[in-house]
C-alpha cells in the first residue's frame, strides 16, 4: 500500500510541476511584453511565442522600434513609413496580455486534478508552437518550446495514470 501511495504522490507531483511550467511560461512571457513595450530588444526563450509577436508587430505598426529597423527592414526605409497611432500599440500590448492571462486562467482551472484544463494549455502553447516555427525561429526557441511542451506530457500522463489507478 505504501509503495502505491509514493507512486500517487510523485504523479501529482509531476502533474503540479507541469502546471507550475504553464505558469512560469505566463510570467516571463509577461515580462517579456512589458520589456518589449519599454523599448529594449529582448525577451525570455521560456515564454508563448504569439505574446512576443503580437507585441512586436505593435511596435512595428506604431514606429516604436528605432529607425534603423525599418531602414533595414522596409523599402524607402523610415522616412517613408506612415505609422498607427500610439494609441493602437496599446491595443496590441492588451491583446497580448490578455493571451498570457488566458495562460494563468489554464494554471488556476487545471488545479485539484482537473487535467481537462491542462490539456487545453497543451493544445494551446502546441498552437503558439506552429505559429513560432512558422516565423523561421532560432534553435534555441524550438528547443525550449520542447522543453515545456514535453514537461506539459508529462504532467498529463502522470495525471492520467494516478486517475486510473484510482478507478482500478
């Protein structure tokens, strides 16, 4: 019985760790859009890739990135760029957080073993994995991408194995 018990435990352990990656991947993506938003070029690998985009084509759209980008990037260069309202990339900054709470949302409802839920963050940061490797991502993004889609099947098939011992 004992043994059974320890097995138990250490599934809901790793179904916990699972759900403690989905919320680690919500916080630095966060911090990721408000560095983004303050004008420095960077971000953290172990976040959703859709936040990082929709933020990053705001400041594009809204000429918050320095000229030398769209110099680089673009035809006729800055100088003949018409750029939306600041306005607008406060939209995009809203919209991408409000994808990152979707995240936090998923964190909270798969909690007391609802695996239902974490299942849908699978499906979701598998989604913002498509999206990513369509984009011409670097290794090092696909790698950790991986790395928290294989720690999401982890906590999945634990949960799911501690669910039928139960029921045998």
């Amino acid at each position: 019985m004992g043994i059974k018990n320890r097995r138990a435990r250490r599934r809901l352990s790793k179904y916990n760790d699972s759900r403690l990656t989905l919320l680690i991947v919500a916080l630095l993506s966060l911090i990721s859009i408000v560095i983004m938003a303050a004008g420095v070029d960077m971000y953290f690998l172990f976040s959703a890739y859709i936040p990082i985009l929709i933020t990053s084509l705001g400041m594009s759209l809204c000429g918050k990135f320095p000229p030398e980008f769209y110099d680089q990037n673009f035809e006729g260069g800055y100088a003949s760029m018409e750029f939306l309202d600041e306005k607008v990339f406060y939209v995009f900054v809203a919209i991408a957080i409000a994808i990152v709470l979707v995240y936090v949302a998923l964190y909270f409802l798969s909690g007391k073993g609802r695996g239902g839920w974490l299942i849908a963050s699978l499906v979701l940061f598998i989604i913002d994995t498509v999206i990513m490797l369509t984009n011409a991502p670097g290794i090092r993004d696909i790698v950790f991408h991986v790395i928290i889609i294989v720690s999401l099947c982890i906590g999945l098939a634990d949960h799911y194995r501690t669910k039928s011992a139960r029921e045998e």
